[in-house]
C-alpha cells in the first residue's frame, strides 16, 4: 500500500487496517463463544438475554465522554492502552475458563470491559484516518476498513469461534487476546503523534466539551442530517431485524439453515460493496450514492412486509448489503472531510451513540409493534418511514451541497501527522 502521498494508501494505513481486521476477527470470536458459554451455565432467559444489555449499555454510557477522551490525548497511544486492557480481562477469562472458576457474572464484567473500550477504540480510530490517509483516498480507505471487519465477523469468526469452543470453551477468548495484542503492537508502530490539537491548553468540563461537539455537528446541515438519519434508520433497521427469526420461520418457511442464510446474503453484498464501493461512488457520484440508498431502505422493507418469497427476501437483504456498505463509507467520509481535527472524536462518538441510541429503541419496538399488530407491521412501518424520510431530505443531498463537501480544504494532510488526529 505504499506509494505517493495524496494518491495512494501507505505502510500506516496498512497497519491500521491489519489491527482493525484482527480485532473484528477476536470480537466476532468472542460474540459468538459468549451466549454458548452461558447456555451452558443457565437456562434462565433473564441471565441468557443480559448479554444483549451488556453490549449496548457502553455504548449508550461511554460514547459522548469517551469522544471527549478521544479528542484530548494521543489517539493512538489511546488505543493501544484500550488493547492492552483487553487483553489483560480476557486472559483473566480464559484462566478462569481453564480452571473452572468462570462464572456467568465474570463473563459479563469482562465484555463490559470489553464493550466499553471497543466504543472508544472505534472513535479513536475513525478520527485517526484521515491522518494517515489521504483526503482523496477515504472512500478507498473506508472501504477497506469496512471489507475487512466484514469478513472476519460476519464470516469467518463466527464458524471458527463456533469451532474452537467445542474444543474447549476457554479457547475463542484467548485467540481474542491474542488478536487485541496484535492490534497494540500494530497500532504501536504508527509513527508521530495524533492529538486532535497540537496543544492541550487549558481542559473544559466533559459536558461543556461534549456540548461543543454537539453545537458543531448541529451547525453543519449536511451532516446533520446524514447523523439523525443514522439513528432513525437504524430504529426501524433493527425492529425488522429483531423479529426477522419469526418471518423467516411463519412466512418464508425457513429453518434455521435458511435463516442464518439472510443473513450471508447482507454479509456477501457488504462484502461485495466494500470492495468496489469507491469506484461505485466516483462513478454515481456520492449524491446518488445516498439517495439510492435511501429508496433501497424503502425497497427493502416493502420486499420483507409483501413477499412471501425467500428469494426475493434475500435478494433485498443482498441488496441492502450493498447499499450499507457504501452508505458507511460515504457518511464516514464526509465526516472526517468537514470535522475539524480538534472535534473528530466528539463528533465521531455523536455518531455512535445516536446509532446505537436507534438500535435499542429499535430492538424494543420490533416485538412490541410486532405482537400488537401482527409480524409484518414492523415492515409496513418502516416502509412509511423511508418514504417519509426521502421526501424530507432528498434536497439535502443536491449536487452542489455535496460536491461543496468534497470540495472543502482538508484541515490538515496525511503528511504531517505531528499535530492532527
């Protein structure tokens, strides 16, 4: 990946990448093991379903301060601090595991602990890149970042952790550690510093920061709306989800093969977007990029709330795969263009929390509408929100507005990273 600067992705970035893959790769590892383990401990839905708690809690908690933290130290020493405390909790773990001292409590402490620094290690991260990729490289970069989180959890780790707790259940947990290690050590080689300002000077409140970062984003139309866009999508995304099991099973007559075979269908098309999404996007422009995205939002609740065809369910799944990949990588991008470095990390975990903020609710009104009002209310309902959704802003993402975007002089290159983030 080395080559001329503005051009083309260098050894930074390629070590960045590799520390993110190997990350998602002992995460997903450890997602999966996780419910195992307690399945096996209890059968007690209450403790079985604390795991869903355990990892959205954080992300509700520690998103806004941790973008403060984010924006007042190194970043990259940042992240490798958080990695050297996971692996420190994880191995813990998996001594415990080996000998048989881990309860269902310990567990969930240490994906806490876990949960917790993966929401600041992913805005340390995410300010991080355009520090070390070139402002014309974004959506390339992105879409490696995106393509290789992608196949190690939502492909590789989950048959391999799987695998690895039958032999033992200690195992998927301590290839974890291992994997976080290896991003320290990577991320450790990043030359030069990354503060998100060359000087501390004299440190605010954490509410007044996070409110600085909030009164930015809420100042910037363009990204304003892309924000709470990403939270209202994601409230309906995730009601559809959560009861997708019953119309895969009621509707689609699928089993739990053909189930689990919706969801390859949104991994292969993300896969598939990451890897040509940023020629997709120079070649529809990035304008286009976000307005068909938002009719496939609507396509794809209109295919799963009228067809009883699994073909045609997971044809829009594969689809939606597609357009989320390139929907991130745009809405990164536009985000590390327009974020002055001294907010990255506030305006990035903005980001996070309203996403996951849209998620949980989400994931409650998906069963609660859901049983009220019959299995594809929730689709119904979220077909009327796209339309609606796309009446209201598709001006917003006119031609010019965007192009401005991408128009703007970065503020500061990849070449000096002495003094950015």
């Amino acid at each position: 990946m080395t080559g001329t600067a503005g051009e083309r992705l260098d050894g930074r970035f390629a070590r960045l990448w590799a520390a993110s893959t190997m990350s998602a790769l002992g995460s997903g590892m450890a997602v999966v093991a996780a419910p195992l383990y307690v399945a096996s401990r209890t059968d007690d839905p209450l403790i079985v379903s604390a795991g869903a708690a355990v990892a959205w809690l954080p992300w509700l908690l520690f998103s806004l301060p941790g973008g403060v933290l984010v924006d007042r130290v190194d970043r990259r020493r940042l992240m490798v601090v958080i990695d050297w405390v996971r692996v420190a909790v994880l191995v813990v773990l998996a001594a415990a595991m080996l000998t048989g001292r881990a309860g269902v409590a310990l567990l969930y402490a240490v994906l806490f602990v876990i949960n917790t620094g993966e929401v600041v290690f992913r805005s340390a991260a995410q300010a991080v890149v355009p520090a070390v990729v070139p402002r014309s490289r974004l959506e390339r970069a992105n879409g490696w970042l995106g393509g290789g989180t992608q196949v190690m959890q939502n492909m590789v780790a989950g048959p391999l952790g799987g695998f690895l707790f039958v032999v033992a259940a200690a195992i998927p947990f301590g290839v974890n550690a291992g994997t976080y290690a290896l991003s320290a050590v990577l991320v450790g080689l990043l030359a030069g510093s990354y503060r998100g300002s060359p000087e501390p000077g004299r440190r605010r409140s954490v509410r007044a920061e996070v409110a600085e970062g909030f009164r930015w984003l809420l100042s910037q139309r363009l990204l304003r709306t892309m924000t709470l866009l990403i939270g209202m999508l994601n409230v309906t995304l995730t009601a559809a989800l959560a009861v997708l099991v019953l119309l895969a099973t009621e509707r689609l007559g699928l089993g739990s093969v053909g189930y689990g075979a919706l969801f390859t269908c949104i991994a292969v098309g993300g896969l598939l977007g990451s890897a040509v999404g940023d020629r997709l996007v120079a070649a529809i422009t990035a304008t286009w990029t976000i307005r068909i995205g938002l009719l496939i939002e609507a396509g794809l609740h209109l295919a799963l709330a009228a067809s009883r065809s699994a073909a045609v369910v997971g044809a829009a799944l594969f689809v939606f795969g597609v357009h989320s990949a390139l929907w991130n990588m745009v809405a990164n991008s536009l985000r590390q263009r327009l974020t002055p470095p001294a907010l990255m990390g506030r305006v990035g975990s903005t980001t996070l929390f309203i996403a996951a903020g849209g998620n949980c609710v989400g994931a409650l009104l998906g069963g609660v509408v859901a049983a009220r009002f019959g299995i594809t209310a929730p689709y119904w309902v979220g077909f009327v929100v796209a339309l609606v959704v796309i009446a209201l802003t598709w001006r917003v993402f006119d031609r010019a507005t965007v192009a401005a975007a991408y128009a703007e002089p970065p503020a500061a290159t990849p070449e000096t990273p002495a003094s950015v983030g």
